[in-house]
C-alpha cells in the first residue's frame, strides 16, 4: 500500500484521454473508501497520520461479469482502467481473458492496480492470474513508514485477522524488510 499504484493509474488513464480514447474505470463495489464512484491518489502526510484525497478520475464499483459487460456495452471503451484489483472475484481473470481473445485485432488496452502480497506477505486474491496475463508489469515500492527505506511490504496494525480488510493508515502501513513483523492477528500462515 501507499506505493503510488492509484497514482500511476490515473496518470495512464489522463494520457489515454487526451488521445481520445474512450475510458472505462471499475473498481470493486467494496472499496469504500472515498466516493463510490471515483478512484483516488492519497498523498499521506505521516505527521497527522492521515492521507487527502489529491488526484482521481470517475470510476464505476462492479460486483459481477454481467454487471461489467452491461456497462461495458454501453461505453464500447478502448482502455479499461482496473483499481483494487485483488478485491474483485475470481470471475474477474476469466473475463479479462475471454475480453483480450474476443478483441485480439482491436484497439483494447487494460490496465489494472493492485497489491500482489497481502498482509502476511502471501499472494493476493486474482493478481497472481492477472500478473500472469500481463503484457507487462510494473511494480512499484513504497517509502517506509518507519525508517523511511523502500518498503515492499504492507504492515497490518490492527483490525481483524481477515485477507479482505479495506483500510488506509488506520490499520496499514508500508514497511520495508527490515521494519516488517507479521500481524498479531488470529490469521495463520499458509505456506
């Protein structure tokens, strides 16, 4: 977390409107975090322990297939932007993939953002399937909260011992390798 994920895929998505392509933005339906409707870059002001809101681009919250390929006949987008990737469900992979072969002639980019590691430093959610399908991959790093080090790791402070716990610097931090422990939480390792 707090690695500029949002950031870059806003930064691709303005490049892609000022082509003149035709947009698409989806996020999960359970990320609350700021307005239903938009994804956004938090610039963190460690001091107050608090993050404001500093760029963001309209997106849409999509819970299924069929709500996505609704939307998506609708708009007829050239560049889908994905935000919280690890949050949406297992049909989201499929769905990308079947998209790609359907239009492997047309002019679809897809771009998508989120965390490949959870918590307990354990792959997250569909981003294992979705960094197999990429074209390319660009992982970004974080400052460490801490010793202000790169920092690969999201550190887990509080909250439950859940995978799916959506969250900002209330119970997240990043942290480098050495400033890393695992959660003390009822969550197990599985290795």
């Amino acid at each position: 977390m707090f690695s500029g994920k949002t950031e870059e895929l806003i930064r691709v998505l303005r490049r892609s409107q000022i082509a003149g392509k035709r947009i698409l933005v989806i996020k999960p339906d359970i990320d609350t975090r700021s307005s239903a409707e938009i994804i956004s870059r938090h610039q963190p002001d460690l001091n107050k322990r608090e993050f404001t809101k500093a760029n963001s681009f309209d997106a849409i919250p999509v819970a299924s297939a069929s709500h996505l390929l609704s939307i998506m006949q609708t708009i007829s987008p050239t560049v889908i932007g994905i935000d919280e990737a690890q949050f949406f469900g297992v049909w989201l992979p499929g769905f990308l993939d079947e998209l790609l072969t359907k239009h492997a002639n047309a002019d679809l980019t897809i771009v998508a953002a989120g965390l490949d590691r959870d918590a307990w430093r354990r792959p997250f959610g569909i981003m294992p399937q979705l960094l197999t399908m990429a074209d390319e991959v660009q992982k970004e790093t974080a400052i460490c909260f801490v010793c202000k080090s790169p920092a690969q790791y999201t550190q887990k402070l509080g909250g439950t011992g859940a995978q799916v716990e959506v969250g900002d610097v209330e119970i997240y931090e990043a942290r480098c390798r050495n400033c890393y422990t695992d959660p003390d939480l009822d969550q197990k390792r599985i290795f």
